[in-house]
C-alpha cells in the first residue's frame, strides 16, 4: 500500500498508526475497508440492508414512494460491527475526539471513491446533534474534520462552525426505543431543525445528509421530508455504519 514506508496500522489501531496525523482520506478509507465489515451483497438498493437473492427489503420505510420516504437513498460505508461499533461509541457517548478525523477520512474517502454516488450532489450535511449535547457534538465534529480532510475541496461540505443545519432544541433519543417511539423522536428532531444558509441554496438542490449509524431510516426519513419541504430537489443519506436490520 506504501512501498518503502511503513504499513498502515489498520482499523482499528488508528491511534498508533505511522499516517495518524498525515494520512490521507483514501488512504484510512482503504486501509479501513481491510478490516471492516462491508455492507452486504446483495443488498437494498434504498437502505442498504442486506438481502437474499430474489428477495424484497423488509424495511417498510423502502416500500414508501420516494415523495413518502423522503430519501432516494443511503449509501453505509460499513456495517455496524465490532470495532467500527466500538469506536463510534467512544466519540459520541465518551467524547474521544480523536475519532472524529478518522471518521471525517473514512467519509471523504468514500466519496472520493464513489463518485457515481456523488455526481449531482450540491451540498454534503450532517444530521446535526443538540447544540448542548454531551460529551460532544459528534456528528458536527465528524463533519468538521471531513471538511479539514477533504484538501482539494472537491466536495461541497460546510467549513467548521458554518454548520447549514443546526438543532437548537433538544428532543427523546431515539437508541433502544421500540419503532413507535423512534418515529416519535424522528418527528420531534426534524421539527426542532433549523437551515441557517440563504434558502435558496436548498431549493432545487441535491442534498447528501451524514449520519453515524442508520437503523431503521425514521430519522432520516423525516429529516429528508423537512428538507424536500424545504425545497430540495433530492436527498440522499450516506453513514458511516448501517445497523442490521431486525424486522
């Protein structure tokens, strides 16, 4: 992968790894992409769950027309498994900000190699977290080192501190509810969500929406429909890890 330097480390020693500081976003992503969990062959073409060959995704969200589900859909750049469950769980619940940049090079990295994917984009959002969330705005910070990592700006991500979406309220969590009360919370967060650009920068626009994880897709379904209310033309989600799905 390096001729005549030192191997990468590997997901999830990071920490300790030769390119920790002048790494490239290709190069974590393709490191990682040795040890993580991949999403699924086949799989749903809306949400990225697994599925056997001839078979429909269970996922009720991916029945929906697109004017319903909100989302055209949400591309995973793994499974939610193991270290990558592991890590993601000491940046957002443990504040290790040192996860962030990785995780900022992991999503830059897959852009940077699914350009199909991206062709059309507009404007690359996170799904923001409570401005007074605890230990950390994670999301916000992955979004903040994704545009730190992106160095040729070929994306069109927001600079730190100009978030486009902002939540000033905070609202129920939806981690370990039954679906009913995800679509609940889903609802509230869309609703307590603010766009702080000019409006018109959403209005016919293709918008990619990051997240941590996807489970079900409520909440992005209801963030999307806000966003499409709004004016966008598209909404497409990217995370850095898809939850299997569990009916």
């Amino acid at each position: 992968m390096t001729a005549g330097l030192p191997d990468p480390a590997g997901f999830p020693d990071c920490p300790v790894c030769a390119y920790r500081i002048t790494g490239t976003a290709r190069l974590c992503s393709d490191c990682a992409d040795r040890t993580l969990q991949p999403v699924a062959e086949p799989h749903c073409p809306v949400c990225s769950q697994a599925v056997a060959p001839g078979r429909q995704c269970s996922n009720r969200v991916c029945a929906l027309p697109e004017a319903e589900r909100g989302f055209s859909r949400v591309d995973a750049v793994a499974m939610y498994s193991g270290a990558l469950r592991d890590k993601i769980h000491k940046l957002k619940y443990d504040g290790r900000t040192g996860w962030a940049m990785i995780f900022g090079r992991l999503l830059v990295g897959w852009m940077e190699s699914h350009p199909d994917q991206m062709r059309g984009v507009d404007q690359v959002v996170g799904n923001p977290t409570h401005t007074g969330r605890q230990p950390i705005q994670h999301i916000e910070a992955i979004m903040d080192a994704a545009y730190t990592e992106d160095v040729t700006r070929a994306f069109p991500l927001s600079p730190p501190g100009a978030h486009r979406l902002v939540k000033h309220a905070e609202t129920a969590r939806s981690a370990n509810r039954t679906l009913d009360e995800k679509r609940a919370a889903a609802t509230a967060h869309a609703a307590a969500l603010t766009w702080t650009g000019d409006i018109g920068d959403i209005r016919g626009a293709t918008i990619l929406l990051v997240d941590d994880v996807f489970t079900s897709g409520s909440q992005l379904q209801h963030v999307a429909l806000r966003l499409r209310a709004t004016g966008a033309a598209e909404v497409r989600g990217l995370v850095l890890a898809r939850v299997p799905w569990s009916g």
